[in-house]
C-alpha cells in the first residue's frame, strides 16, 4: 500500500495506484528519542510513530501540515508545494492546506489513495497548565483516524450509498489445518472455498448508526462481501499469512480496502454492548445470535473505539439478516446482469439501478440499492426498532413482505395527486438518518437542526396526506392497498419529533445561521485569497489551478464583517428562546444605548461626527478619531489616560469610559453566547430522546419515497403489476429488458418484446439462433423481470406471473482473470460449478454460450453435461442459449426441455435484418460473418471467410 517517495513534482493516476490488503500495526504510545524539534513538528514525528500506517494531519493555526517524509511522499499527490522548515534539529520537509479545505484532502486520501488519515487537533490550555506546558497556548493530539470504512460526517460521502465497515469472523484452528493439508501453491488459493466452515459478518455505517450481523458459509462468502459492499473489510490478523492474499483476489475487483486488525482474545457478550448502542439489545433476543455473528460484532466496535479515540458512539443495535427470507443474487449474477453498474466499464449509467431509479431523497435513493442488491433486513433484534421494518430491502422471498410493497406502490399509481403530493414533500425532507446519527456521536450543528426540523415537518405533512386520503377513500376495508397505507400511517410516530421540531424553529434563528455561514465563507475567501496570491507569487501554473474556484473574496461578505459598518454581531438562537437569554439581550441593549449616548457625547464635545468607540483584537477599546485636532486638554478633561497612536488626520487613544462599558458588553456577549450553547445542547438531548422514532419516521419516508418511485416509473414505462406465488412457473408475456429498451428509445429505435413461459412442462429453454439477434437480452430481461417483481416494483412486461424464486444464478458474458491466474474458459467453469452445486427447484438459470472458451467438441460435451444436470438433478427454470446446434438433438429424449430460436431476415438484394422475436425450433446458422460485416471487416477478408466456411461445410457433408 505504501506509494512511492517523492521528492519533486509528479503525476500519478489514482487507479494505478495499488489497492487491497493492509496490515494495521498496533498504535503504539513509544516517543521518538531522535534529535528534538520544536514542539510541533516533534508532537507530528512521535504521532507518525504511534499511527503507524497513518497519515498523520496535524492542526497549526489554520492549516493542517505534514511534516518528514510524509510531505515528501504525499505533496505530489496532493498537488501541494513541498517546502521546507528551519529548525534547529535541520531543515524538516512540510507541506500543508487551509484547515477548510481538509474534507478536500481527505476524498483524495481516504477515498481515492485508501489511505488511514490520523487527526492531530489543537486543544487550549488552561491557564493553570500554561506554567507546565513552558507558556504553550495549544496541546495537539490526534483526535480521530478516518479510515474508508469509519466516515461520519464528510462531505464527500456519498450520499445515494451506504458507507459500510464489515468485519468477517473465520475459525482460526479450521484454516490452519485446512491451509497445512493444501501444500499445492494452487490449492493454497482457495483455502476458503475448501473449508466448510461457518462464518460471521458484522457490518454497520457510521453515517446512519445501522449496525448488522449474518451467518453465512465460507463458500458463500465472496458473494456477501459483493452484496455488502463495504468500502473497508476487517479480518483477523491471525490469519493474514493464511488466506491474505485469497481476500486481496476477492476484492481485487471491488477496489475495497482489506485490513488486517488484531481481534480481541476474549470477545465480550452483547449485555455488555450498551455503552456503545443507543439502547440496549432486548435479553431475549441474545440467543437467536451465533457466537461467529457476535465475535464479528464486538471486533468491528472494538476496532470503531480505537478508531475514535474515544469519541461517543451511538448505533443502533444490531439487526440480523437471514438468508432464507430473500432471494440470494450471488457475484457474478449482480455483475453479469449489470444491477448496480455496468459491467463493460463499472459506470452506473446503464445498469438497472439508473434505469429503475426515481427516487426524490438520497436516503430513498440507498434503500432503492439496498433492495435490488443486498439481503433482506429481517429478525428484528431490538426492541427500539418497528416490527414493520422487517420487508424493507432486498429481493424478498415472502409473497406477504412482496405484496404489501405491491400494494403500496398501487396506490401511487391510482391516485397521482397523492403521488404528486408524498413527492413535493419527500423533496423538502432531509436525510434524517445521516442527521441524527451526527447528534448520536456529539457532532451536528445548528443548521443542521434546522434540516431536522424540515424533515419532521415533512414527514408530519405526509401523515396528514395520507391520512386525508384514507378519510376520502371509498375502497373497500379489507383491501390489501388499504391496509399498506394504514401501515404507513400508523408508523409514523411523530408527538415527540413534532415538539423537537417546533421548539428547534422557535428557538434557532435561521437568518443569523446564514449570515454566520456567509462570514465564515468570507474568512475562508480571504484565506484562500492569500493562498492565490501566494501561488501567483511563486507557484506554477498548476498550483494555482488546484485552488478551488468557488472561494473568492466576496465584497459583499466583507462588507457584512466591516466593523465600520456599526455594531455585527450574529446570534443563532432567538432571544425568546429563554428568559434568561431574552434578559441577556435586554441587558446587552441598555449598554449599546450607553454606547451611543457615550458616542454622542464624546462628538458634541470635540465638535466631530468622526469619533468612533472601536473594539480591535491588538488593542482592545480604543477611541478613534478623524478630522480636527484634539488638544490635550481636552483629552484630560474626558479623562483620557494614553494616547494609543496619532497622525495628520487621525488620533486614537484609551478613554476609560468606553474601556469599562465595553468590557460590560463583551462580558455580556459571552453569557449570551454560553446562554445559545447550553439551548444547543439542550435540543441536541431532546434529538437524543427521540433518536429511535425520528429514526423509524426516516425509514417510513424512505419506504413511501421508493414506492413513489416505482409508481412513477410504472406509469413511465407502462409496467405491470407481477402476480407472485409459490409455485415454479414463468409466465411472462411481452417481457422487455429496462436498460437495453431505454437504451434503444434513445436511439429512436424500438425493441422487440418477447414471451417467457416455464414451468413443469417445459422448464428448459435451449435457444439458438445468429449473433446480435436478442439471445443475452432475453435472458437478462427474463432474470431482471424476476428480481423488480420480488423487489416490490411493477415489471415491463403485458402480464408476469411468477413462482417465488430463492436464487437467480447467470453465465453470461467471457473475461478472463490474469490476476488470479485464471483463464476465460476457467472462470466460465467455475461460475458453472457453483450453478449446478447450489441451484435448487425454485432457483431461476440463465446460461449463456457455456463451453465456448474451448474447442467445440469439448463445448458441446460440456454443455450436454450442462442442460443434463439442471434437467435431472437441479430441476429449475433455466435459459440455456448456444452457439453449439447439436444439442438441440443430442436434447430431444429431455422431457422438460424445449427448442427456441431468433433469426435472420433476408432480402433479394443481399441485405439483411435480424429478427428478434423468439419462435419455436432451432436455427442451425449463427449467421457470424454478417455480424463480421456489419462490424466493418474488409470486403476481401468476409470474401475469404465465406469461402473457407462453404469448403469447410462441404468436406463435412461428403463424410
């Protein structure tokens, strides 16, 4: 992981640079006993030795500086100018950026370089501690490691995902023996997959406080750390020498961050998780968690307590997810059916996310993933958490759970102004989840109270609009649609949250929120003015282009902060708030009436309207004048005792009145200030007391904002209302792919829907056919239909019904894997292998062009072996297309398997059209070399190919 030293200016691509396996030594308290430097960049060289594996950020004033050899290594990456510092140890290379730009720097080191970033804050010190401390203003320690896994509040998180950090717990002695008995290099690489061994995942997101476990398998391991997610993956350092380097090839792909921390020896038991969750998990519940799932638990947040050193932590309590209660989507099937990003070039433009996705709130827009891609969050675990939450994500495999999101999304399609009416005011809400887990840490802010409010607002707004339409309805009592919105309703738990969010409105002021946000903007301008400057100075061009363009000085801004301008000072809470405050405010009014009084005064008697009493941070209450000369007779009758300066035009000095009040009004500036502080808190408490149902309200908006969603995109689209049941058939008439069609629409070209019918009498499909006629579309299209019905969305398609399926399982599409030492045909077969161990009678197959990777002779045993293992022994519902003709005779005595085919149209004058709509029977032609035309091969070269295929067919026929 360690990216080369630079000493100069360079280029590097962030996808070059190396991902995967980190091991994160142990912090140790050890001081350096190297040469000393000042106390500064001694504090960053002993942090660099206690964070090993850390970037270490250290606070001065209003930067954040490197310091030794990591200015060296990262100023080049930063595009930051690597200077250097005088001291009396040597010069100390450094490099450093303006303390608001830090989120900035961190994308770049977190995100993008997978680098653990260590906090070095500067804490004040009490004036008892000065003496000690040799006269220091500040003590500096490091106050947080941001790591990929641990963001909380960054403004670079993404907003529309789960930012998770899993921990995987594995049997340590099971490895070891299994890793001795495998002395081949080859066999070595697969320790995972050869030890059936039980394993435990625990993965929370700190941004929202949601905090899971599950049971799975060693085998299925690979396809729930795809499913997760996680942007960092903990694993034992134990067993790093032992499976090391088969989980950097597992994540290789993902480009997720592996790291090696040291588990506890004795893990602790849930009763003693409290501290660390925002209620405790019920007794009872204690037993339905295995003792892998609580190992991985109590080591993810033993790793997030290092990580904060010693921050609050509040999660929620953890939830089981249970694989028998959704339908499992394995690696490869989330990949080759393109759900979350293409598989061509990993954008997600394209995929079945972005083609489904309508979604108003990023908090809707994580549970609309979450659902498409993830295992269903069901076994409720704490008794904070609503039952009701039980169906919220992922493909489910309850025809209860799918029907009430069918139901719900019904609704929106009936009635559009309820729809029109939910959205408008989905769009006001805030993520409510990210917002109160700020609060559950110590964090937040006023404005982002403020967010709250609107949210509680929002969602108060949408209990009153389906609650007028429940009123106006005429339907029937018992109709499944009713009792969806009356589940809807009747979870939105808002008494508390309604209180919090008028005492919030009553109590903030939102004007002087921004106009504090409007100065602090103006002083990180002026910062990054100097910056400017500085880079026009004596920086390249290129240093100068990496300032952020958005942070210019503003003279509005300026004027806003211009002393001159009269008395600024910005409050952020009401003055109503409290008695005690509004009394404060009264008080501090009496004094800038003395103020004035005293000002016009002072005019009247040296006969100037240019005196001005004046506050500054060198000086302190100064009186200042312009204009006409004073004698200083004068100045000893109004009792001046020094003069602070003097010129032609200006004289200022210390007048003793104005020293004392304005040491009276800064007193009672700093009460009033207190006085706001211990109001924020307050309503910070009062978020705490209701964390649990703003919570559930979030996750209600976030289940009507989906639904909404997938009414919206129904109406669009034209989509059906699938029919689920138990049984194992397909009925799918005029079915459509989402992505190819949208695709096509753009093009101006329409697509060819087809007809899909499995079940008992034919559970098989071997389809044929040319090239580029429609065959992985199908089958796609076929699979996708399959996952939005269990998903809850309605299907494009004329009329689905669909038997409940427990898995979907596809390969499709060729690559090889040189990184792992794994050829096209060897990754084929693989994913073939874990078809045909793991498909069960109610799993759904697609198949496409098995055995190509190979001479056909050997492809077509293959696929033989293939069609007779899921016909005899899998039993399921499979689409099987191929290129190899003889199957469709070798087939025939198959009694549940049937023959479909596309073709190709063909005119008199040699053109040609491909003809997408699926018949029955077999095309034995695959038409390649018109593809090969229509790709622009040369004329002498399709000449050739065709006359090498005519002598080729012809030997064979005379044999």
């Amino acid at each position: 992981m360690r990216v080369p030293r630079a000493k100069s200016q360079a280029t590097v691509k962030l996808k070059d640079l190396p991902q995967g396996v980190v091991k994160l030594e142990a912090y140790d308290d050890g001081v350096d006993d190297a040469p000393r430097y000042p106390t500064v960049v001694q504090g960053h060289r002993n942090n660099v030795q206690k964070f090993k594996n850390c970037v270490v950020l250290t606070r001065v004033g209003g930067f954040y500086e490197l310091y030794f050899e990591q200015a060296e290594e990262f100023a080049p990456l930063l595009s930051l100018k690597l200077a250097s510092k005088k001291t009396s140890a040597g010069p100390v290379p450094m490099a450093g950026f303006p303390f608001f730009q830090l989120d900035r720097f961190l994308k770049i080191l977190v995100q993008d370089l997978n680098k653990y970033v260590a906090i070095s804050e500067e804490f004040a010190i009490g004036a008892e501690d000065k003496a000690r401390s040799g006269g220091l203003m500040f003590d500096r320690r490091v106050a947080r490691i941001v790591t990929p896994g641990t963001l909380i509040d960054e403004k670079f998180i993404d907003p529309s995902e789960n930012n998770f950090l899993l921990a995987i717990y594995l049997d340590i002695p099971a490895l070891k023996a299994e890793s001795k008995e495998n002395v081949d290099p080859q066999s070595s690489q697969h320790v995972l997959a050869s030890v059936p061994q039980r394993v435990g995942l625990a993965w929370l997101d700190l941004s929202t406080g949601d905090f899971f476990t599950q049971l799975t398998t060693a085998q299925m391991l690979p396809s729930a750390i795809v499913r997760i997610g996680a942007r960092e993956i903990l694993v034992d350092q134990n067993v790093q020498d032992i499976i090391g380097q088969e989980l950097q090839q597992l994540v290789g792909h993902e480009h997720r961050l592996v790291t090696f921390f040291r588990y506890p020896e004795i893990f602790s038991p849930m009763s003693e998780w409290d501290s660390m969750l925002e209620a405790p998990i019920p007794e009872e519940t204690h037993a339905s968690f295995t003792t892998e799932e609580v190992a991985a638990g109590y080591s993810l947040l033993e790793y997030i307590r290092v990580q904060l050193q010693g921050s609050n932590l509040k999660l929620q309590p953890p939830r089981r997810r249970h694989l028998d209660e959704s339908m499992s989507i394995d690696r490869n099937s989330l990949r080759g059916l393109e759900i979350l990003e293409t598989s061509r070039d990993g954008f997600g433009k394209g995929s079945l996310l972005h083609a489904v996705r309508r979604t108003s709130t990023k908090s809707g827009a994580r549970l609309l993933r979450d659902r498409l891609s993830k295992l269903s969050k069901v076994g409720t675990t704490s008794l904070s958490l609503d039952t009701n939450l039980s169906h919220e994500a992922s493909p489910s495999t309850s025809l209860m759970a799918i029907n009430e999101r069918l139901d719900l999304v019904s609704i929106f399609i009936e009635n559009e102004n309820l729809r029109d009416n939910v959205i408008q005011l989905l769009k006001r809400s805030y993520d409510s989840q990210r917002l109160v887990q700020k609060f559950a840490m110590g964090k937040g802010d006023p404005d982002d109270l403020i967010c709250l409010s609107r949210a509680i607002e929002a969602s108060q707004g949408v209990k009153q609009v389906l609650s007028e339409h429940e009123r106006l309805s005429t339907s029937g009592a018992t109709s499944g649609a009713r009792r969806s919105l009356l589940s809807m309703i009747s979870r939105l738990s808002l008494e508390g949250p309604v209180v919090l969010a008028n005492k919030i409105s009553s109590a903030i002021d939102e004007e002087g929120v921004l106009q504090q946000q409007r100065i602090q903007d103006s002083t990180a301008a002026e910062a990054v003015s100097l910056a400017q400057e500085v880079a026009i100075n004596e920086g390249t061009s290129s240093e100068l282009e990496s300032l952020p363009k958005k942070v210019r000085t503003k003279a509005s801004d300026k004027a806003a902060a211009d002393p001159e301008a009269g008395e600024f000072e910005t409050w952020i809470m009401r003055r109503n708030a409290s008695e005690n405050l509004n009394a404060l405010h009264t008080e501090l009014e009496d004094l800038l009436n003395e103020k004035i009084m005293l000002i016009k005064k002072l005019r009247d008697y040296v006969g100037s309207s240019a005196l001005n009493l004046k506050w500054t941070p060198g000086l302190g209450h100064i009186c200042h004048v312009k204009g006409p000369k004073i004698s200083q007779q004068s100045l000893e009758e109004l009792g001046v005792t020094r003069n602070v300066s003097s010129t032609k035009s200006t004289r200022s000095f210390y007048l003793p009145a104005w020293t004392e009040l304005g040491n009276k009004m800064d007193h009672v500036k700093i009460q009033i200030r207190q006085e706001e502080q211990a109001i924020f808190e307050n309503l910070r408490r009062e978020v705490i007391l209701n964390l649990v149902k703003i919570r559930r309200n979030a996750a209600v908006m976030d289940e009507l904002d989906v639904a909404c969603s997938f009414a919206t995109l129904a109406q669009e689209q034209k989509m059906v209302r699938p029919i689920l049941n138990e049984g194992t058939m397909h009925k799918i008439a005029g079915g459509r792919h989402a992505t190819v069609k949208l695709g096509l629409e753009e093009q101006g070209r329409s697509f060819v829907s087809n007809d899909c019918f499995l079940g008992d009498q034919e559970r098989i499909w071997l389809i044929t056919g040319p090239n580029m006629a429609g065959k992985s579309t199908f089958l796609r299209q076929n699979a996708l239909i399959t996952i939005l019905a269990q998903v809850g969305s309605y299907v494009p398609a004329a009329y689905a019904e669909i038997g409940i399926v427990d898995q979907i399982f596809s390969r499709i599409g060729a690559a090889d894997d040189l990184f792992r030492d794994q050829s096209t045909f060897m990754v084929e077969m693989l994913e073939t292998a874990a078809i045909l161990k793991q498909a069960t009678p109610r799993s759904f197959v697609i198949m496409d062009e098995v055995g190509r990777g190979t001479t056909p002779e050997d492809g077509t045993a293959v696929s033989f072996a293939c069609l007779h293992h899921l016909h005899y022994h899998n039993q399921c519902r499979t689409l099987f297309a191929t290129h190899f003709h003889g199957l469709a005779d070798m087939t025939q005595n198959f009694e549940h398997l049937e023959r479909y085919c596309t073709d190709v149209k063909e005119t008199g004058r040699g053109s040609f059209s491909f003809v997408h709509r699926l018949r029955k029977g077999v095309n034995r032609d695959s038409h390649a070399l018109k593809v090969a035309q229509l790709a622009g091969l040369p004329r002498e070269t399709i000449e050739l190919a065709t006359s090498v295929r005519d002598e080729l067919r012809n030997k064979k026929n005379t044999q």
